[in-house]
C-alpha cells in the first residue's frame, strides 16, 4: 500500500487595477529546461554547473529524486546549482517513495530514466498529480522492458516501476503532442543498446533532444513534414556540461499579458527565450494587433533570446490554428484572459490536451471566465472567447484547481478588470514562478493576500 499525502491550507489572493505597469523585468528560468538540467547532470559523468535554474516547487522535486536515485545536487548561490551525477546505467536503488508533487514533466520524465534502469521506485504527488494519466508513459516503457509492479487506478500515481537488467531499444509514435512522451522514451532510450526512434506527428519543445546533444550523445532530428524523427543511439557517455538556463517564456506570458491590457503600460521582459517551439503566443498576439518588439537577440547557452518591449493597446479576436497548440499549450489560459479585453471573438482551435494538464485547463479557464462575466463556450476541442473591449467585469472567486497557470492568468485579468478578481489559491505559483507577485508589483501592480 503506498501513501502519500501533499496538501496544503488554501491561499486566497486579489488583484485590483491600478495605474500603468511600467519598467524591465526578468522572469525565472524555464521550467523544461531546469528539469532536464538536472536529470541530464545526473545521466552525466562528472560535474554539471547550471546557471539561472528555476527555485520553484517543481524543480526542487526533480533535485530530490535525483538525489534519492544516488546524484549529488547542491545549491551554490541563488539559481547556481551543482550536479554530480551517476552516468548511464549508474542509478541506484531509491530509498524513499519519489514524491513529485505537482510536477508532472519531473514525474514523466523521470519514469523514463528509472524504468531504464534495473531499480524499482514509487512515483507519487499531490492531488492534481494523481489525477493525470501516465499511461501514455508506461505504455512504451513496457515495450521497452519496464514491469509496472503496481499503479493507481487507470494508470496513475503512486505507481512503482521495476526496469529491466537490459533495456529494449524501440520506434515510437507518440499517440498526443507531447514533449513529455518524447523526452521519457528518450531518456530510457539512453540506457538501451542500439538505437531509440521517437516520431512525433507535429514538432513538440525541442530541449531534451538539444541538451543531449550538447552532452555528447549521438542523437539525430530529421524533419519530416510538420513532424519530426528522432533517433538517439544508446549507452553513450555524457560529458557534464554547464548549462545556463534561459527565462520561461511561459512565465514571461504573464507580465507580457498584463502589460497589454493594463491601459497605458510599457513594460520589457529581458532575455526571454524565442525557441520556435514555444514562442506561439507571441505569434498569435501579435496576429491579434499587440505591440510587442523582440530586440536584442542573441544566443544564450545553445538557446536563442530577445529582450520583449511591450506596449499596452487594443487588440482584435483571431482564429488560433490547432498546429499552433504545441508552441503555446501551457499559454491558453492567459490568452484566454488577452481575448477577454479584446474585440470580437477569439476562437482558440485543439486544445484536447488541456483536459489533461495540472487541472481540466479547458474546464477550469471556462469556469473563470464564467466568474467573471466573459461570455465564451466550448465546442468540441475549441474554446471560443467573446471580446468585451476593455470592459471586462470581474469579480468573483476563480477556482484555481491546483493549477498554477489558471492562478496567474486569472490574476493577470484583476488588474485590468472593473472589479477585482479573487482566486481561491495562489499556493501553486510557487511550482513555477515563485516570483510572479514581486515580479509584477515591481512594475506596478497590486494584489492583496
Ligand atoms: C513540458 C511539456 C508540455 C507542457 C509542460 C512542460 C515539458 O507537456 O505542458 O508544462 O517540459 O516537456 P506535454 O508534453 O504533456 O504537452
């Protein structure tokens, strides 16, 4: 029998409108990234120094099963971290139960390294957590050699995985666009003999395959039509290589929102990372009239950034394709909030794999605009938004669910709203900007706890 248990006492937080946002602002470093960082250091021989990497809750859980699994992770200054990992191969047996939290990348991505490995560790998080599907991991990791010795009903946490003495290399298609899917059947894939082949219909967030290659191993990308084949060989050697991380374009999607609809603000957000992959809010946005200017890009630790200028103005509902889901799914529910204040409607196209994300994200972002008084409606995998202008209503309590983006976007809304917005919980931002309140009262916001 596995237990565990995560809660914690509902924090309720507001936000009000108030003047302009103004001034520079950065924003912490990304979450995909910081997770690899540490799982790639740990599959490394020797020392990895990372840079800028995210202090949210998250994280943290990804560095404490790194550390049950036998890496050594220290915290060196603030965001300076230190890896010692174990190399391929080199996991050992895990003490204690892997409790990741609210973190489902740590958790998927992490079932892809311990299944690899002839260990058996137990998987557990919090409430959220235990709701999402792992199926969609274990399924491959079974045929590649994982048992799965027991799991919660329908494939979910607390679960425990037993990996094979050898792993069996395999050619995948992932049945979803799912980074997490890839990364999990490439990280096992490291600890099989011959070569791992992942498909993926459309192209997901790239960063395990570049971090890889970075460490040395011998992994190939070829494009094929709005997909890509991935095909890594196994059991090479990982060089420990420093790594800097860059600023969350998904945590840079808040200011960058709010410095739009709150009248009269011009805001830059620094050194946020442009990877094609995950910069399809920018796009859209853009496509619906915001001033937005990308200046000053540069490389940064193999990644490309740009500082954003951003200036408030009105903007126009717009049809977002679905092939666009991929490089903004975790931004949904904040332009959910950007159509809100816009005219006309936005109709935002498959968005399936909301449903399954730290909350039901396509539930609980209609439940919040139903809060507070934007009309909208779902229709199959769409979600469709009705521009109020800059007369957003407000008021009310959003049920946040667990979910640290609905918390943020909802919030982001209050300070342009004619009433303030409440959110019942603001306890899960720490999971990925623990910053996000200072952040945004540095430039002028307010929100009362
Ligand atoms: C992530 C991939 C995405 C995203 C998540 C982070 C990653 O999930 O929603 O926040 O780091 O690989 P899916 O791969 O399930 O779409």
């Amino acid at each position: 029998m596995i237990v565990s248990h995560t809660s914690h006492p509902a924090r309720p937080v507001a936000a009000a409108a108030g003047g302009p946002l103004s001034g520079h602002v950065q924003v912490p470093g990304d979450k995909s990234i910081s997770h690899r960082s540490l799982i790639v250091g740990c599959l490394s021989i020797g020392e990895t120094r990372v840079e800028n990497l995210l202090e949210g809750e998250d994280v943290l859980r990804t560095a404490d099963a790194v550390r049950a699994l036998g890496g050594t992770v220290t915290r060196e200054g603030e965001g300076r971290w230190r890896v010692i990992g174990v190399g391929i191969g080199g996991l050992g047996q895990p003490e204690t139960v892997l409790d990741f939290g609210n973190a489902g990348t740590g958790s998927r991505l992490m079932m892809g390294v311990v299944g690899s490995h002839p260990v058996t560790a137990t998987f557990d998080g919090d409430a959220s957590l235990r709701k999402r599907p792992m199926r969609r991991i274990l399924d491959p990791l079974v045929r590649m050699g994982t048992t799965v010795v027991e799991e919660a009903e329908g494939g979910r946490v607390p679960l425990t995985l037993r990996g094979p003495r050898e792993t069996i290399p395999i050619v995948y298609e992932t049945p979803a666009p799912s980074a997490q899917i890839k990364s999990a059947v490439l990280f096992a894939g490291l600890n099989s003999p011959g070569e791992t082949t992942v498909v993926e219909r459309e192209a997901t967030r790239d960063h395990t395959e570049r971090m890889l290659a970075h460490a040395g191993a011998d992994i190939r990308v070829e494009t094929e039509g709005a997909g890509r084949r991935i095909t890594l060989r196994g059991q090479p050697e990982l060089r420990a290589r420093d790594i800097v991380v860059p600023a969350d374009p998904s945590s840079a999607a808040f200011p960058l929102v709010a410095a739009l609809i709150v009248p009269g603000s011009r805001v830059t957000i620094e050194a946020v990372m442009t990877n094609p992959l995950r910069t399809g809010l920018v796009t859209t946005l853009l496509e619906m009239g915001a001033e937005i200017a990308l200046r000053n890009r540069r490389d940064l630790g193999g990644e490309e950034v740009a500082d954003l200028d951003v200036t408030a103005g009105p903007l126009r509902g717009v049809e977002v394709p679905p092939e666009r889901a991929p490089a903004m799914i975790d931004e949904y529910p904040v332009l959910a909030v950007a159509a809100a204040f816009a005219t006309g409607e936005t109709r935002m196209r498959g968005l399936a794999e909301l449903r399954v994300k730290e909350s039901d994200r396509l539930a609980a972002v209609a439940a919040g605009l139903a809060v507070t008084g934007v009309p909208h409606r779902i229709e199959g995998d769409d979600l469709v938004v009705e521009g109020l202008g800059g007369k957003v209503p407000g008021g009310g309590t959003v049920a946040t669910e667990l979910d640290h983006r609905i918390a943020m976007a909802f919030l982001v809304m209050g300070l342009a709203s004619r009433n303030p917005v409440t959110i019942d919980d603001g306890a899960m931002i720490a999971t990925s900007f623990p910053s996000f309140m200072p952040t945004l009262e540095r430039l002028g916001a307010s929100f009362r706890t």
